[in-house]
C-alpha cells in the first residue's frame, strides 16, 4: 500500500491516514466561512517598510537636493570659506545618500550627524543673521530635525544593520 492517496476531485496528493483530502476539505471551509472568519496568511513585516520607507525615501530625495543646490552655488560665490563648506556638504551629502541606498549602518551614523550638523549651523544662521551670509539657510535646516526621529528608531537599526 502506498503511503500517499490521490484525490480525484483536485487531483493532489496527501497522506494516507486520511480518508478524505485535506485540501478539498479546506477549500469548502473557506467557501463556507464568513469573510471575518478567514485567516489569511500574512506577508512578514519588512525592517523600515510602510511609512519608515516613504520618510527615509524622501530624506534620500532632500539629500540629493542639498548636494545638487551645493554644487549650483558653487559658481556665485566669492568666499574660499563657503566654498568649502559647500563643497563639504555636497560630499558629505553624497557620501550619506551612497550609504543609506545600501543600508549600512554608517549610512545612518551620516545620516544623523548631517542632520545634527545642519541644525546647528540653522542655530548659528538664526542667532547671527548678518554674520553667517550665505554660510547657512536660516530655518531650513532646522526643518531636518524632522527627519532624526525615524533615524533613532527601532526600525532604522533593523533597517541599516549591514
């Protein structure tokens, strides 16, 4: 005797200890069942998916447009000290942009400290508005605190763990 039997409804195969197919049986529970009554079989959460990827999605987004602004004002400036600094946000920016795309985990160490660093130098564009020229952006990169927030979350550190 064979230990699998073949159902002559589907046509599957299942073990013989059973006397009528496990699958058939199934299938006229769910037909049966009320929609509320059904479990679906769920997909596993992804580390960082649903409102975790459009945020560090559109974090990505806002780095490529600080590197691409940085290098776009290059040019007009006459200061050897702010090109510099230009110069080193838009590889800084690049060099977190290339790092979170890959999910490492210095990706979001740069992450964090291009957002800390911004934010200070907001501070220092706010307090010292004639001082700072075109040094800082004012309020705007106060507006990357934001964005540090889902940075130091759990999900970040599932996220970029390589």
């Amino acid at each position: 005797m064979s230990e699998f039997l073949e159902c002559q409804k589907c046509g599957r195969k299942y073990f013989a200890d059973r006397m009528d197919c496990p699958y058939c049986e199934r299938e006229e529970d769910l037909a049966t069942a009320a929609p509320h009554d059904v479990m679906t079989p769920r997909r596993p959460a992804r580390a960082g998916g649903g409102l975790h990827g459009i945020i560090f999605g559109s974090f990505q987004l806002l780095l490529l447009g600080i590197v691409v602004f940085s290098v776009l004002q290059l040019p007009r400036l006459r200061l050897p000290e702010t090109r510099v600094f230009l110069v080193l946000q838009a590889a800084l920016g690049l060099l977190t942009f290339a790092g979170m795309i890959q999910r490492r985990r210095w990706g979001r160490g740069l992450a964090i400290l291009f957002i800390l660093a911004n934010a200070a130098l907001g501070l220092i564009a706010l307090v010292r508005r004639d001082g700072a020229g075109s040094l800082a952006w004012g309020p705007g990169p106060l507006a990357l605190l934001l964005f540090l927030i889902p940075l130091l979350s759990a999900q970040a550190r599932q996220r970029y763990s390589r």
